[in-house]
C-alpha cells in the first residue's frame, strides 16, 4: 500500500511539476522579457533626452552668434533690437543681451542697466572653442529664478533649466542632463534627486535597484550628458500586454504535460497494474468450498477459491482471473493460490490424508513443468501426498492440445488427479475426453441447475453423466443448491457435490470446524476412489 502511496504521490508530485515548471519558466522568461524591453524603451527615452539637450544648446549659439552679428554699438537701439529678435526666434532663450568686466549692460528684458551695477559673478565652465557657462545664474529680475546662462565675446543668452528636460512623455519619467567636463548638473526634472542621478550618471546606469532602472546618453556634439530613470515594471504589473501571451503559451505547455503525466499515473493504477501490485503484495486471499461425497454427505475435499477485496469492494475472480490471463499474471496468481493454501490449510491435509484440496489452473500453468516443479517442491517436507492436491483446469485450458497433453500427463504422473472444470461449457467437450487423460469432471453449474427441472437443456446433464461412467471418470456435480438436486445426482451415480447446499466457500479456519460436524473420524474415513 505504501509503494502504491509512494506511486500516486510520485506521479502527482510529476503532474504539479510538469505543470508548474513551464509556468514558472514562463514567468521567467515573460519577466526577462519585460526587463529587455524595459532597458530598450528607456534606452530610447534617453537617446530622445539627448536631442533636446543638442537642440537647446544648439539655439543657444546660434543665438550667440546671430547677437555677435549685429555690428552695432552695445546696448545701441539696433543692438537691442537684433536681442529682441533672437529673444522671439529661438524658442529656448529667454533673455539675450550684452555684458563687459562682470556686469550686465543691457538686454530687452532688463533694458539698459550700465548705472545699475548689476555684477555677473565669473563664469563656472569654459569651453575650449570660448563659450562660457553659468550654471545656475540668478536673474536680476528675479530672487528665485535660476536660469543657465552661456555667453560669448560680450553676448549672453539665458535659458530656463526645464527646456532641457520638459520633454513630452505620458510616463513622466526623470531625466537629468549633466555637464561631462565638470560633472555637474545642468537640468534636473522637477521631483528627482539630483544625488541619485549623478551617481547613476558615474556609473553609467548600472545601479542596482529594485524599484529603477537607469539609461544614460551621450551629445555627440557638446560635452554633455543626459540620465534617465524609470520604474521597474513587474511581469504582474505588465500583465495584459506581455504576461498574457507567455503565460498562456506555459499553461498550455502545462496542461499538455500535465495530461501526460495523469495518463501516465492512470495507466499505472489501471486495473491490470492494481492487480499485479495485489498479487506482488500477496494481498489475495483463498478461501475453501467444501465438496461432498454424496453417498454419505461426508466432506472429501474442498476447491480453493482466490478473493480479493479492493477498497472494501469485493472484486469477482470470473473479471480479475481473466484480467490476470490476459497480462500475463495468471502464474504468479496460480503460484500464490498454492503457497496460501499449503500455509493455510497444510495441518489439516497431513492429519487427513484421505482429504484433499483442488486448486484452478489456467492455459499458462499447464504449458510448462513450472508450475508442476513448483508444486512438487512446494510439497516436498510438508508430508502432504500428490493425491492431496488436486489440479483443476477448465475446457479453455485444454484449446492448445498439443502444447498441453504432454503436461497433463505429467502432473498425472506426479500423482496429482486432473479436473475438468466447468464442462460443457467450453468448445469442445466430448472430443477432447477421449484425447486426454483426466480422472475427474465437474458439471458446470448451469446444468445442475437444469436437473430437477422440465427444460430443454435438462437433457444435457443425464448425457454428460452417462458419458463420464462409460470413460470411467469420477463426477462433481458443480453449484448444488437444493436437496432435489442432490437427490436426483444420488440417483443417477454422480458421486460428490459441491454447492451452497452443503456450504459456501470459506476461510482455512471456518473449513476446519465445519469438517468437524461434516466429516467422519479419520480411522472410519475411506479413501476416495481415483
Ligand atoms: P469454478 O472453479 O467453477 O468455481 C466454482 C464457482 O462457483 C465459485 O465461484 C463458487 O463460489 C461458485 N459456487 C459454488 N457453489 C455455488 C452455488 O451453489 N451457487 C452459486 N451461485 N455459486 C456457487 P467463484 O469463487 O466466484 O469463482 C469463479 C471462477 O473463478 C471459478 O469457477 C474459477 O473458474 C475462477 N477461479 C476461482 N479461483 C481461482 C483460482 O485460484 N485460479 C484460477 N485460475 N481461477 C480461479
Ligand atoms: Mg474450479
Ligand atoms: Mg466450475
């Protein structure tokens, strides 16, 4: 029971594997899928941040130099107008004007300041081709507004932080653009951390974090850099797009998996496997029917009948015998019909050795000298004789006559009396009767029960009868089930019945107190005639 445990278990344990292991792969596979797609679109967003920054810083010196082109006097009304002009075509620049020696002179937006003494500290990069940038200019007209200012021979134009990184993206995701030289910030997006973005700057994107991700671009252009993050998204979170389809591929692949692997238990616990693990576990029992010689109603023997109960249901030996035929365990069942009944009814055969025991062969046993070696050997010590046991085989085991006579012949030899089990009912009766050499032939029961009736079939048993005294055949009258019957066989010579009349087949144990009340002592017992 335990290995069968162990079997469903096993085989279970397989099904829940072969089912979960293609949707965990899948899982995987989706989430590896979403973190490559996650890099690439973020890679993107980056590759889109630096164009911005290339375009903004572009129109900063195009507008530099279109100032620079204005051959007027600084802070003359043609000089301001050309910064107006600037001001209105380059959408980035918020202010353009003119300084010397650290102080604004004059710009549209701030008009002429030369007395005001508005200084302009010194500037915080400059570039090799004379560019020069402040990062983080405060605006004179303003104590809170902080814009990048870039200037050139005289000329500056401010721009506001966020045209670097106000870029139009529904996920909202931060960006800050970096000063390569300097390492310092240039635009951050509202809501980042400006720590953050450097150090993923330094790293280059490679930081570990289980919430972000990172993608970094260069200008290829201007010394200048952009970092983007966004969040991680999870395999659960992205479901409907791409978990779907890979998780529907690994529950299919589940499934089929999970089919096999079920057919594959079901094929183990089908009713041939159950009952090869019955017999191999010897859970198969016997039990004993009691035949009588009818002269005297003294019991002389008795058939040994195989049981097996299965999950409390009784299971018949006309459905599980012909299943064992059929897969080739009909010899290891024959085999532990004849062990179990040595071990169970032995004491009682060596203490009457006029009583004996029938044991039900099939073809199989009867096509070899294994089945015979084994009883002989089975025999041998146990001071029971050949005669005891009795080997009954039905009409269907003698088909293959040729294969079969010679092995009649020896368990005969060995001692052991033949049975015809169940006749009339097989294929062919009288003739084979005359082919082999047998001692006993049981009437199948459904001609016994015919005997006290009017019909047409009640004309079978009175021939099969006198057919058996001619051949000189000793007869059982099989499934007696009233005195009538037992009457009429008295009468027409039949010498033993076997049936519920006299008894049902039972244990070792009940057998050996029913004899006590049905079976003369020893000493006045006679041999059964063979
Ligand atoms: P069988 O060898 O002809 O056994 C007689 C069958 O008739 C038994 O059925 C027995 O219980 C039943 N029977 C006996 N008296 C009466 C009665 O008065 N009324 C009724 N209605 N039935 C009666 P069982 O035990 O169900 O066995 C059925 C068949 O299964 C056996 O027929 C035999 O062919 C086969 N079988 C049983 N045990 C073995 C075995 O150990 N080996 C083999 N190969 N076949 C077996
Ligand atoms: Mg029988
Ligand atoms: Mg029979």
């Amino acid at each position: 029971m335990i290995q069968r445990i162990t079997l469903i278990a096993a085989s279970v344990a397989l099904g829940c594997l072969a089912t979960l292991v293609p949707v965990f792969t899948s899982l995987y596979v989706a989430n590896k899928d979403v973190q490559r797609r996650d890099r690439l679109e973020l890679s993107e967003f980056a590759d889109k941040a630096v164009m911005r920054t290339d375009l903004v810083t572009y129109q900063a010196i195009a507008a530099l130099s279109d100032l620079d082109r204005e051959p007027g006097a600084p802070c003359s009304p043609s000089n301001l107008e050309q910064a107006a002009r600037v001001i209105y075509n380059y959408r980035y620049v918020q202010d353009a004007g003119t300084y010397a020696d650290g102080h604004y002179l004059c710009s549209p937006l701030l008009g002429d300041v030369r007395n005001q003494d508005l200084t302009l500290p010194p500037p915080d990069y400059r570039s090799n081709d004379g560019y020069l940038v402040w990062f983080e200019q405060k605006s004179p007209l303003s104590d809170v507004r902080k814009d990048i200012q870039m200037g050139r021979d005289g000329h500056y134009v401010s721009i506001d932080p966020g045209s670097y990184v106000d870029l139009i993206d529904p996920a909202r995701r931060p960006i800050a653009v970096v000063q390569i030289t300097t390492g310092r910030l240039l635009a951050i997006s509202a809501g980042a951390d400006p720590d953050d973005m450097l150090n993923a700057w330094k790293h280059s994107g490679n930081v570990k974090s289980d919430e972000w991700n990172y993608a970094v671009a260069h200008s290829s252009t201007r010394p200048l850099g952009v970092v983007v993050m966004s969040p991680r998204s999870s395999v659960a979170g992205d479901w409907p797009k791409l978990l779907a389809a890979w998780l529907t591929i690994g529950v299919f692949a589940g499934a089929a998996l999970g089919w096999l692997a079920y057919k594959r238990v079901s094929r183990q616990l089908s009713f041939p496997a159950t009952l090869h693990w019955a017999i191999s576990r010897r859970k198969i029992d016997v039990v004993f029917q009691p035949i009588v010689r009818l002269a005297d109603n003294q019991c002389a023997g008795a058939e040994a009948l195989v049981r097996w109960t299965l999950n409390g249901r009784a299971i018949s030996p006309e459905v599980f015998v012909r299943v064992a035929e059929d897969n080739h365990l009909i010899q290891p069942l024959t085999d532990l019909v004849l062990e179990k009944t040595i071990a169970q009814l032995g004491k009682l055969l060596t203490a009457n050795p006029s009583f004996y025991v029938s044991i039900n062969v099939s073809g199989e046993d009867l096509q070899s000298f294994r089945f015979l070696n084994l009883l002989t050997a089975s025999l041998n010590g146990t001071g029971i004789a050949p005669a005891q046991i009795r080997i009954e085989a039905t009409e269907r085991s003698f088909m293959n006559a040729e294969a079969t006579r010679g092995f009649i012949a020896a368990f005969r030899a060995a001692g052991h009396p033949i049975y015809i089990d169940d006749f009339g009912t097989g294929y062919s009766s009288l003739s084979y009767l005359q082919t082999f050499e047998v001692d006993v032939l049981k009437i199948d029961k459904s001609f016994v029960d015919t005997i006290v009736q009017d019909t047409a079939s009640s004309v079978v048993a009175p021939h099969i009868i006198s057919m058996a005294h001619e051949l000189g055949l000793q007869i059982v009258a099989e499934g007696v089930e009233s005195g009538a019957q037992v009457t009429w066989l008295r009468d027409k010579g039949v010498q033993y019945g076997q049936g519920w009349y006299y008894a049902k087949a039972m244990s070792a144990g009940d057998l050996a107190k029913w004899l006590g009340k049905h079976r003369m002592p020893r000493e006045a017992n006679s041999m059964p005639a063979m």
